[in-house]
C-alpha cells in the first residue's frame, strides 16, 4: 500500500526556516511526477514545486528563491526547504506523487504550516 507522511510544520515567525519531509513507503513502481501543494484557508490548493523524473524542477513564482526542493532516494524521502517565511506562506503543505505507468495519484495527509509572530 502506498502511502506519503509528512512532517516537518509548524509554527515559525517570519523571516524563519522550516524543512518539511514527505515520507514515501509502498511504492514498488517508477515515479513521473512529485510535488509539494499547500493550500490556505479559503483558498484552492495550489502547486508550490515540483520534479519530474528528468529531474527538472519547478517553483511557483511566489517562493522562488526562498524553497528548495531536494530528494534522498535512499530514504524514498522528498524535502522543501523554506527560507524567509511570510505570513502568506501559512497553509497546509502536501506531497503529490505521479506514478507512471498509470498516472495514478497519491497525496500525503498534509502538514501545517503558520507563520506569525
């Protein structure tokens, strides 16, 4: 069974760092797509980076330059690393991951994020 945890929120006052992990188990199948999403109170979920398996990766505009977005195959883990938090990146954060033989999704329960001071 596949199954995503993460961990790694919680609460933090801007301007500080938080590294989040997502945990993959189960996954006896080639990956084609990971992603970390957050989404806010009252708002949709939204994509905030993500790899494919050509090892591209992409950040949405609004945290490039403060999130990295690793992996550890070893440990089947991925990271986003967030720098310089702001109150607007409070949300709660999931991992997505593609499987590509059918495309199928699995998504991580989530972990919050708040930052507040």
């Amino acid at each position: 069974q596949v199954q995503l945890v993460e961990s790694g929120g919680g609460l933090v006052q801007p301007g500080g760092s938080l590294r989040l992990s997502c945990a993959a188990s189960g996954m006896m199948f080639s990956i084609y797509f990971m992603g970390w999403y957050r989404q806010a109170p009252g708002k949709q979920r939204e994509l905030v980076a993500n790899i494919y398996s050509s090892d591209y990766i992409d950040y949405v505009d609004s945290v490039k330059g403060r999130c990295t977005f690793s992996r550890d195959n070893a440990k089947n883990t991925v990271y986003l690393q967030m720098n310089s938090l702001k109150p607007e990146d409070t949300a709660v954060y999931y991992c997505r991951v593609v499987r590509r033989d059918t495309m199928q999704d699995y998504w991580g329960q989530g972990t919050q994020v708040t930052v507040s001071s």
